[in-house]
C-alpha cells in the first residue's frame, strides 16, 4: 500500500516491512541474520515494487550491509519497477559515499547514458548542488532531455531552485533549451480525453516531481493538487485568470506535517484534505486524520481537525462527498494491530445539523480484509470508485468500481481494467463536477479519462 503522508508510494521507502522477513533484516542492519537468509534465499531477491536489498540497504542507511551485499556479488545495477538503480536511492538520500562506491563498481561508462539525466533530475528535484555538480563532472550531459522534453536547467526552473539554476548555467546548461509554458482555456486547454487515459497538463501539473489527490472547484477556474517534495507531501493550487492558468503555487506547507488528498465541500468553503499534524498544530507529527480549512471573509482559516466521528486513533485517507453532504473516507481505525498496515476500508459519515455523524462501515461488496482506500463516491451515489490491492490485480494497486442497485445495496465491486489500470499504482479518484471527467494518479502523474468508461463498465456489470 501507500504511505499518504510525509513518503507515499514513489521510490522513497516509506516500507510496510512486517511479511518482509528478508528486507526487514537489511534495514535493521543484522549482517549475520542476513549472511544466514541468503543460503536459502537469492541474493537478488526484489519486494513487490522490484526494489533489491541493496535499495533498501542504501536507504535504511546500513553501510555494513551494503558492504556485505556488494562483496556477495549482489546486482548493483538492478532496477526497480521505475527503473530506479541503488544509484538513485543515494542520491535521493545525498549519500555521497554509497555513490561513490557504486560507481567504482560499474564496469565501463555506459551508466552516464542509461541513468544519468534521471540521477541529474534526481539531484535537481533535491536541490542538491554536491550531486548536480559530481553528475556532470563525471560525464553526464547537462543539457539532455528527459523523456518529457525538460532539461535539467528547465526543471530547476519550474520548482523555483534558483541557486542550482546557476549552478547549471555555470556548468554548461543552455537557456535557450528552457520552454516557457502558457495555459489557458477550460481544462487548462487539454485535448479531453476519451476512454484512453491522457496525461493531465504535461510539464506545467504532471511534471518531475510526484502529484496525486487532484481537484478543481465546480467552475474550473482552481485546480487544487498534492505534491510530494522529498518525502514531504504540500498542497499547490492554480488559477484561471483572464482565459491563462497561473503557475502552480503552494495553498498549505508545512516544515514539519505533510498535507495531501484535497477535496473542496459541496458549497466550496471548506477545502478538506488529509495531514499528520499534531491536534495542537505544534507537537510531533501523529497519525493520519482528516482536516480542513474554512473560508471566512474571503480568507482560509488555519487548519482545523475534523473530529472523532471521522478520525480514530488510526489513519484516515481522501475524502469524498455526495449531494446531502455525505462523507465518504477510508480508515483502518478498527483494523487489527497486525493489520493496520494493510487493512483499510471504506466508510460514509451524514452530516446532520453542521455535525459529522459516527461513520459507519461498508458492507463485504466493497470492504474486505486486503487495503480499500481513495474512495470517490459519485454526487448522487449511484457508484463508487475505489484503490485497492487485491490478489489478481493489474498492477501495484488498482482502481475498482461498485454500482448501487434499486435495492440500494452495492453491486460486487469489479475493477477498471487496463483502460484505467497499469502495472503501476493507480489511486486518487476524482469525477469532475459536469460529471464528464475521471481524474485519478498514475506512477506519480495525474492522467484523467472520460467518464464514458464507467458508463461501460456500468452496462457491463448491471445490464
């Protein structure tokens, strides 16, 4: 599953390590536990998301264990399913020495071509001048293209990291390579989609970094989205102004909590979403619960906790609302100590008199004993769309759908199908308020669909 806050499912080892047995042991650092495992277990042994223990070695900051791994004859250079190397995750962590030893190990330079504008992005994206610099010192091209046409100069750019900006141009990086990008129409001017999912604004809202939990107010004009920037979550916001989209600036940050999963109230003076804050909005970070802020006089309000009728003393995920107001969410509150990783389910919550009732569970046809999260419900009920990771899915986590019935009851939920569904993690549902629109995050990017898929999936499952 998805850790929401602070580190979610992008490469930055937020691990549910329990059924782990192998990879929990190189985290914790235990070299002779390990050297034990490794007689009856490969060497190249990958978790779930293609991670090899030497990822996780880099990243639990286990040098002896790194150490152990290489003399073993571990892959170094083996990829994740992003096609991320331990080279990436040290320098993700800024850590210099692991690089270093890793680049002695390649057997030639072919590692500039293949990896290096992904570690130099990389670097970037961190802000890190020791790795910016070292990267191209080494060979690596300063003004090559990524697979989205953006230069490392241009990404600089765009997230506003002027100090390694210069640095790039001191290194050889040419402006004349930076794109200046000017949206404008409705959907910032995106060709809509049709029952093939498209990439959501590429380069201005899908860019380099990690975006999830998207949404836009009934008019179009706002457009509300999370951000992971290096293991912590933010919530940016653009506007329509004039027919021209505004760069994407930060709505609520935070150095200490992360704030994701954006979701506007019916009358859209509330913009709930989800955090770690402390209930004092001081101490230590806590579990995962539910906030918002409120719209007073034309200003937002600092953030206010939603209460105990939607947050338990676990971890409360997205939000998603019907016509009457209606919460739906997704908590593992009441889920077993030794489940709470991987048991979440799906709630609904009335709101009577300005109050949230107590939540009340849904039933076996969308809840079950692996993870459902992410729930979008449709205004007037008549679908629900979900993440979940069950047995027989798509990919790391997929996107279900469940129909109600003219019995009221809920139809089994069935999932999306590749139209939607990649090998990859598919969360953060969202239905755009003309009802034609299905926006939703892939591998870190918001791609979104028309809702003509659920129309078929409907004709499908109830005709």
């Amino acid at each position: 599953m998805k850790n929401k806050i602070c580190i979610v499912i992008i490469f930055l080892f937020s691990f549910h390590v329990s059924a782990q047995n192998i990879f929990r042991t190189v985290c914790q650092g235990k070299t002779n536990r390990l050297d034990s495992l490794l007689q009856t277990t490969s060497i190249d042994k990958k978790d779930n998301r293609g991670r090899s223990l030497l990822h996780w070695a880099i990243a639990c900051k286990q040098k002896e264990t790194f150490q152990l791994l290489i003399e073993k004859g571990i892959d170094i250079n083996a990829e994740d399913h992003q096609k991320r190397t331990a080279m990436d995750v040290a320098v993700h962590f800024n850590k210099e020495d692991y690089f270093d030893t890793l680049i002695k190990l390649q057997k030639d330079n072919s590692w500039i071509d293949t990896y290096g504008t992904a570690l130099l992005q990389k670097a970037v994206l961190n802000k890190s001048d020791l790795f910016v610099k070292k990267l191209v010192e080494l060979g690596v091209d300063v003004n090559q293209e990524n697979s989205r046409g953006s230069t490392a100069l241009e990404i600089a750019k765009r997230i506003d990291a002027d100090q390694i900006y210069t640095l790039l141009v001191s290194l050889g990086a040419n402006k004349d390579k930076v794109r200046n990008m000017t949206l404008k129409g409705s959907y910032m001017g995106q060709e809509p989609p049709g029952t093939s999912a498209k990439l959501f604004a590429p380069n201005f809202i899908s860019t380099e970094e990690s975006e999830f939990g998207s949404v836009f107010n009934k008019d179009g004009t706002v457009f509300y989205f999370g951000v992971d920037v290096n293991g912590k979550n933010e919530i940016r916001y653009s506007t329509k102004v004039n027919d021209t989209w505004s760069k994407p600036q930060i709505f609520l940050s935070h150095e200490t909590y992360g704030y994701n999963d954006p979701f506007l109230s019916n009358d859209e003076n509330r913009l709930y979403f989800i955090s770690n804050s402390a209930l004092d909005g001081e101490g230590d970070p806590k579990d995962i619960d539910i906030w918002y802020v409120e719209k007073r006089n034309g200003k937002w309000s600092e953030p206010i906790n939603a209460g105990t009728n939607i947050n338990s003393g676990g971890n409360e995920y997205y939000i998603s609302f019907t016509n009457d107001g209606t919460m739906y969410f997704s908590s593992n509150g009441n889920a077993s100590p030794e489940n709470k990783g991987s048991n979440y389910d799906i709630y609904y919550s009335k709101f009577n008199n300005g109050t949230f009732q107590k939540s009340v569970a849904l039933g076996a046809a969308i809840n079950s004993t692996a993870y459902e999260a992410d729930v979008c419900i449709a205004p007037d009920e008549s679908y629900i769309i979900f993440c979940s990771t069950r047995e027989n899915s798509i990919g790391q986590g997929d996107l279900y759908i469940s129909f109600k019935k003219e019995d009221a009851t809920w139809t089994k939920s069935v999932n999306m199908g590749p139209e939607v569904n990649t090998k990859n993690y598919e969360y953060c549902p969202f239905i755009t308020k003309d009802g034609k629109y299905l926006f939703y995050t892939s591998n870190q990017d918001i791609y979104w669909i028309s809702t003509e898929i659920i129309k078929q999936l409907k004709k499908k499952n109830l005709e």
